[in-house]
C-alpha cells in the first residue's frame, strides 16, 4: 500500500508537470503590464501567471496567520 501511494504521487507530480510545461510554452507571447500609470517590462504572459502564483503563494498565509493572530488576541481579551 505504501509503495502505490509513492507511485500515485509519482503520477500526480509527473502530469502536474507536463500541464505546467504545456502552459509555459503555449504562452510565450510577450506582453506589458500597466499598473497605477507604471508600465512594466515586457515579459512571457507564462511568467507574468507563475510570479502571480508566487506572490499569491506567500501573501495568502501571511495574511491568514496575521488574521489567526489578531482574533486570538481579541478573544484573550474579552475572556
């Protein structure tokens, strides 16, 4: 049972890799991301996707443990 658990997750991380490989290359057009009046630099929209996904990555935990903070300390304080 442990070994086919290994294997399935082999085949997971295999397919999840192929469905990023075909992402990247069939996104390679570059383009321009205007924000605020700031232009960025022409970059893959395949890139622009995968440093969203980064910055979502980490901004969504610290948010949430910063959230589970406050509210613990709100409820500390009303007990």
């Amino acid at each position: 049972m442990r070994n086919f658990k290994r294997i399935l997750l082999g085949v997971f991380v295999l397919l999840l890799m192929l469905v990023i490989l075909a992402f990247v290359l069939e996104n390679q057009q570059s383009v321009s991301l205007l924000f605020l009046g700031l232009a960025g630099p022409h970059m893959p929209v395949s890139l622009l996707m995968v440093l969203a996904l980064l910055v979502g990555m980490l901004i969504g935990p610290l948010l949430g443990w910063f959230l589970g903070r406050s509210s613990r300390a709100t409820r500390k304080r009303l007990v």
